[in-house]
C-alpha cells in the first residue's frame, strides 16, 4: 500500500487523541489518527465514563459558595497522592492541572456546548480529612458519552477538506525514527492484516494505560498491595502498554508504573463487551462492608467516598477475593448506583426532570435491573434466607446465618429503642457525608438495617476491578515524551493516561477523583500547542 502522509499522526482514538487531533487541526497540520476499535466504539473508555471531573475554581463552585483556589487544591492534591515535590515533572503537572484545570478544560468545555449538573459532589475527602477538602467534583450533563460526542463532531468538521485521515481497527505495531528524530510508524489492519507505513514527522502517543491487560496490571502491581487471585476487568483488553515498551526503544522512560488507580467494588458485567469485563459499583455508604464469612470489615468501617485507594487495598487484604456489601431496598433505592454512561441514562439523555424524580425518590428502576439482570445482586426477605442465597453463589458454607444475623444486630444495637446512641466509625461518616446537600440527596439518614419496612434484605458479592494506570511515559509540560536524560525525543508526544496523566505519574498515588478526563483533555492540549509552534 502507499503510505498515508500527514503532518501529525496521533496513534488512539480516545479523549486525548481526539482533543490532540482537534486542535492540530485547527493549528493547520493534516492529522492521521489511527484507531484499533471500531467506528461504533470511537472514543475509547470516555465513550463509557461517567464524566466527573475534577475542577477548580469554577462558577458551580463560586454560586455554591465554594472557596476554592488553585493553591488549595495543589495542598490536597500533593498531600493525598503523596506527590513528592523533587518529582519534577508530575509535580509540575499537578501545579498545571490546578491552575489551568478553570481555562483550558472547564471554559473550553463549555465553547463546545458541553456544560455540567447544577451541584457540585464531594468525594475523595480522606479518612482523616486529606484528601479533597472541599467539593470539585463537576459531572458532564450526558455524560462522558456527550463529551465524546461533541468532540467527535469538532473534530470530523475540522478535519474536512482531506485534512484528517481517520483509520479504525488498525493496530500500531512499531515506531520509525529517521534523520534524527521520529518519522512514523507502521500499523496493520485487524481486519485484513495488512500492513501500512504512516508516514508523519510527528508521533502523539495516546494509546491509554496498562490496565486494560490484566497480565500487565499483576507484573506492576503496587508493592505494597497483596495481590487477589481474581479480578475484574474495568479498562479495555486494547489497553495493554505495548506501545509504552516500544517507545522504551527510543529512549522514553516509564516511570510509577507500580501506581495505579482500581476500584474496591466490581461485578462481572451482565453483558460483557469481552473476557472479564466488570462493572464498577458506587458502593453505598450505608451498608454494611462484609468479609467472606459475613463479618464487617473492620476495625475501621469501610465507607465508600473517602479513600478509594485504602478500600482496594483493604478488599485485596482479605482470605477471599470477594466481599460483600449487605443492605437493605430502603438503602439501595436512595445510594445505589453504578459507575458510567451506560447505568445512568438520566444524565447520560439528559432527561433532567426523570433525573431529578429518581434523585428524590429512588432509583428503582437500576435497583430493579440488578436484581434481573446481575446474579451476584441478591435479595430475600429474611437475613437467614440471604445467606442461603449468597452461600449458594460463593458455592460454599462460609457464611453461618447466627454470625450474619449477630454482625447485623450489632450495627442495629446503635439505635436502641427508635434513639439514636451511636458510637459507630461509619455512621460518622454517613453524618459527615450528609452535611454536603448534594450528598445528603443520595444518602440514607442513618437507621437500623433491620428497619421495618425497609426489607427485603440484598446482598452484592463484589470484587476488585483494574481501572487507571497513575504512571507511563514521562513528559515535560509541552506533552514531548522525554529520554533517560530528561531530553524531549523529537517529534515524540505523549498524551492522557499513557503519560500517567501528565510527566509520568501527575496523580501520584491517589487520585482526587475526577482528574482522568481533564487530564487526558489538559495533556492533548499542551501537545498540539508545541507542535502548532514547531
């Protein structure tokens, strides 16, 4: 075949290599992006995502009363990722994020007819109160879905003339270097197996992180986590860091690949899109956080929308590699949700007024579904005939119905008579998090499990699912993919995830939450900037 030339070729067909693409184009460079999904799944795992995002300074935030600044939020986000500050380049791309997160993502968002839910949410806030001390966490109204949407359409109208070549289901399978800088690459069709030379003086790297392989995510998995002997899959099997390692051939450097951002509560996807595909559950505050045997975890309660971080690791520490999660239809019609587009077509529609009737007086219709559709969602009207359900599931006896029952009415012994004598680490919490109005619409007022009324009983088996890779390829603040020596790699970029949200690892060990879209948006856009100059 002859060649496809180009002016940049950005290798990913998700956020980042759609925002990188966009704005190369209206700098006037022809722009190759080379995609290995589908057309129908153009937009990788945003095309998925809920669309929250982490932002600062915003006027949500400012007509809420908010007082947030960019050097308050750099103070939390150091503190709770634990981002050393001799850790020049992500720490120079956290300082970035904070500063420029108003401008360049929220207000370019908005140029594009995207805007955001009136409220602004509070999560990641720490167990001792590190992490986000006050709420950033903004949600697209439609979802990340919209996002790609609105981008996808920029982009086709920018890209007219000839000015774009868009290839689907191909595969990058090597990088070329020539005359002392990159010259392209060579990609092969998934469906023909044929192979052509991509031709383009630069080369944007935007091929999202390593999760999506579960092999990969085990041989980088964090030192100081155990390791669960099952998993879930909440990326993408196209994930898979190969072109990190290629990249390695030219000098780049991997760095934090050890870091990495999972979620405590999964359940197989009831229609997998491939092998070990899971969902990430929101897990609800008010229930109760089960071992195998249907003992509360503890001697600290585990409580979702603090440290997502410390609730994987304290999952992973179990004998088993599930928990459970037991409540009751009172709890799950108010708190439960999942994680995504796909499991809120409230937001992702934007149908606003069936948002608002399920926010005020359940979700029934999710609740419902699960209980169709997923069989690790149990229900039964009596905590005796519940651990009968979950043993069946589990396919053992783990679970003796005295040692549920005696776990339930401990937590229910809080509210002796109808009063309230709680002494309890998660009811605190639940208190806590219901000071917030946003949160208090979708957190029970806390009450005894076994609450007349509130039945039936539910159970959700859930196990841990990769998501976010916090490392990858270092880079300087111009997105140019840097070697041993902190040397750019001429015409070598690299955007979103696969650079660990910026210089290799921005997030450090925790994220705030919500900072994977706008980091993905921020990266893709400091890239095209360098390459409009160069």
């Amino acid at each position: 075949m002859r060649p496809v030339q180009s002016d940049v070729l950005v290798v990913g067909g998700g956020l980042a290599g759609i925002v990188s693409a966009l704005e190369c184009l209206r700098a006037g460079k022809r722009v190759t992006l080379v995609d290995r999904d589908t057309p129908e799944r153009f937009g990788g795992l945003a095309l998925w995502a809920f669309g929250g995002m982490a932002l600062v300074g915003t006027p949500l935030q400012e007509r809420a009363g908010i007082p947030d600044t960019p050097e308050r939020a750099l103070r939390d986000w150091v503190r709770f990722g634990e981002l050393d500050p001799n850790d020049t380049w992500p720490y120079l791309w956290a300082q970035h994020y904070v500063e420029r997160s108003r401008n360049d993502v929220h207000d370019w968002l908005v140029d594009h007819g995207i805007g955001f839910l009136p409220a602004v949410n509070w999560v990641e806030r720490g167990r001792f109160g590190e992490g986000n001390s006050l709420p950033r966490y903004h949600v697209v109204w439609g979802t990340a879905q919209r996002l790609v949407q609105c981008l996808t359409s920029a982009l086709k109208t920018a890209g007219e003339g000839g000015r774009l070549t868009l290839l689907h289901r191909h595969c990058v399978i090597g990088l070329e270097y020539g005359s002392g800088r990159m010259a392209g690459a060579v990609a092969r069709n998934e469906d023909s197996s044929a192979e052509v030379r991509l031709e383009a003086p630069v080369v944007v790297l935007a091929t999202g992180g390593i999760n999506g392989s579960l092999p990969q995510a085990r041989r980088n998995w964090p030192i100081h986590l155990p390791m669960p002997s099952d998993m879930l899959n909440g990326a993408s099997p196209l994930s898979d860091g190969k072109l990190h390692q290629i990249a390695t051939g030219f000098g780049a450097q991997i760095t934090h690949a050890g870091e990495m951002w999972n979620y405590a509560a999964g359940v197989p996807h009831p229609k997998p899109h491939f092998p070990g595909h899971g969902l990430s559950l929101i897990p609800c505050k008010s229930a109760l956080w089960l071992d195998h045997r249907g003992r509360r975890i503890g001697p600290e309660p585990l409580v979702t929308g603090f440290d997502t971080s410390w609730l994987c690791q304290r999952v992973a520490e179990q004998d088993k590699p599930w928990t459970w999660q037991v409540l009751n239809r009172r709890i799950a019609l108010k708190e439960f949700a999942i994680s995504g587009a796909e499991h809120n077509p409230r937001i992702r529609d934007r149908q606003f007024v069936q948002f608002l009737t399920e926010t005020l007086f359940g979700n029934a219709r999710l609740v419902d579904q699960m209980h169709r559709e997923v069989p690790q969602f149990l229900a039964d009207d009596s905590l005796s005939g519940l651990v009968t359900r979950m043993n069946a599931l589990a396919g053992t006896d783990d679970i003796d119905p005295d040692v549920l029952q005696a776990t339930v009415d401990a937590f229910d012994g809080n509210f002796v008579d109808g009063k309230t004598l709680e002494n309890d680490a998660q009811i605190r919490a639940i208190m806590h998090a219901r000071q917030w109005r946003p949160d208090r619409l979708r957190t029970c007022k806390p009450a005894p499990l076994q609450k007349l009324g509130a039945g039936p009983f539910i159970a959700i088996q859930t196990r841990l699912i990769t998501r976010k890779s916090l490392g990858g390829l270092r880079t300087d603040l111009d997105s140019r993919v840097l070697d041993g020596n902190d040397q750019p790699i001429d015409g070598l970029y690299c955007v979103g995830e696969a650079a660990g949200f910026g210089g290799g690892g921005s997030c450090g060990k925790r994220s705030l939450e919500g900072t994977f879209l706008p980091g993905c948006i921020l990266t893709a856009r400091a890239a095209a900037r360098s390459i409009s100059k160069g």
